[in-house]
C-alpha cells in the first residue's frame, strides 16, 4: 500500500506520519499555507522532517483559506487563547479556545487535496495526524470525521482512498511515547500557533506539548523561549 502524509510539522501528524513509514509506501508528504501565523514554520519543520525521511514534500498554497477566515489563527490583531495548563481539560474553556482557532471546513479541505493526489499516484491512503485529547472539542479530529471523509472518498477516487490517522486513538502523552518509540527526531517538530524563532510556550498547542512532554519524559525546555 502507498500513502499520501497530511504533514504539518507538529506532534501529531509527525508521529503518524512515522508510524505511516512502517505501514505503507510513503509516497509524498502536504504541507498547506493558508496564512496561519506560523506557517514559515510550519513549512520549514515539515521540510525537515521530510527531508530526515527521505521522502517527497510539496507546500499547497491555499491563500482563499485565509481570506474567508477571521479567527486569531490567521489574524494577528486577534490574541490567541492562552490557557493556563489547569483549564486544558475543562471542556468549556477548550470548546472556547477551539473556536478562536477554527478554520472553516480546513481538515476536510486538507483530505480532499491529499486525495486527489493519492488517486493521481495510485496511493491507497491518505494518512492524517488527530488525536483523542482534541477530538472532544474539534470535531475534525475525531473517529467519526475519519470514517465519514473516507466513506466520502469511496466515492469521489476511483480506487477509494482510504483516511488513517495513526494517533487517532492517543492523548498527547501517548503520541510522545510512541515517538520516541519510532526514534523520531523531535527537534524538528513545530506545535506552536505562533511563528517565533522558538515555541512561545503560551499558547493552546504548547501547552498541551509541553505538558504531555512531562507526562512521557521528554526533555523540551530548549523547543520553547
């Protein structure tokens, strides 16, 4: 079997893009621009990464993405949720810090293009990086999600592209443990809604590294400023 990675260069989809390695071809790995703030980043950690696995990387400009987006993700007159490490499990808080970072329909905009290219390079799977710990609040990182899109995609490619996501069934701790499991060079990754030269350590997405870094034993002091 042959995989197309949906790769951003964060936790998630950079451990299942290795857990992908070991369960199909890897044929090419997306990365998408869609004006977020840390998409420099995003780009070069995905290129790294890429680069450390010896596999195919292109960068997917998706500049109408930004212009129908008005959340802090994007816009940066928006302050970005910052939660203190007590309230990352507190759903109503969550559920408010997801809505300040939606992107409209991004995850099911992001698979539909990896699944063209599937199709168009005979690859099987679309391979995507969610996690148990956020699915409570986003909706497109859950199990549900995955089943639908592919449902969807059973249609719409002729040789029915199927969505994984390796990590699917992990909280963020897990994922680490698996990483390190995989030997993954987590020196490359970038889990940061911000672009800054290092993690800014304040927002959702670090916060949730760098308390799942603790939970695992991964020493990150030097990811973050």
């Amino acid at each position: 079997m042959k995989s197309v990675v949906l790769l951003s260069g964060g936790l998630d989809s950079t451990v299942s893009f290795a857990h992908a390695l070991r369960e199909s071809e890897v044929a090419l790995c997306l990365t998408f621009n869609y004006g977020q703030r840390a998409a420099n980043r995003e780009k070069k950690a995905a290129a790294a990464l890429a680069a450390h696995y010896r596999v195919e990387h292109l960068v997917i400009e998706l500049p109408f993405l930004r212009d129908i987006t008005s959340t802090a993700l994007v816009r940066s007159d928006l302050d970005l949720p910052e939660p203190e490490r007590a309230g990352l499990d507190d759903f109503a808080a969550s559920t408010a810090s997801a809505a300040a970072v939606w992107v409209p329909n991004r995850n099911g905009v992001f698979i539909n293009i990896a699944a063209a290219f599937a199709e168009s390079r005979q690859c099987g799977l679309v391979v995507t990086g969610f996690n148990r710990e956020e699915a409570v609040t986003f909706p497109d990182n859950s199990p549900d999600f995955v089943a639908a899109a592919g449902h969807a995609l059973s249609y719409s490619t002729l040789n029915k592209v199927k969505v994984v996501s390796y990590t699917q069934r992990l909280d963020k701790a897990e994922i680490i443990k698996l990483g390190l499991r995989l030997d993954v060079p987590f020196e490359h990754i970038w889990s940061c809604y911000k672009g800054y030269e290092k993690m800014c350590g304040s927002c959702e997405s670090c916060r949730r590294f760098k308390r799942a870094s603790e939970q695992a034993g991964l020493d990150t002091t030097a990811f973050f400023i």
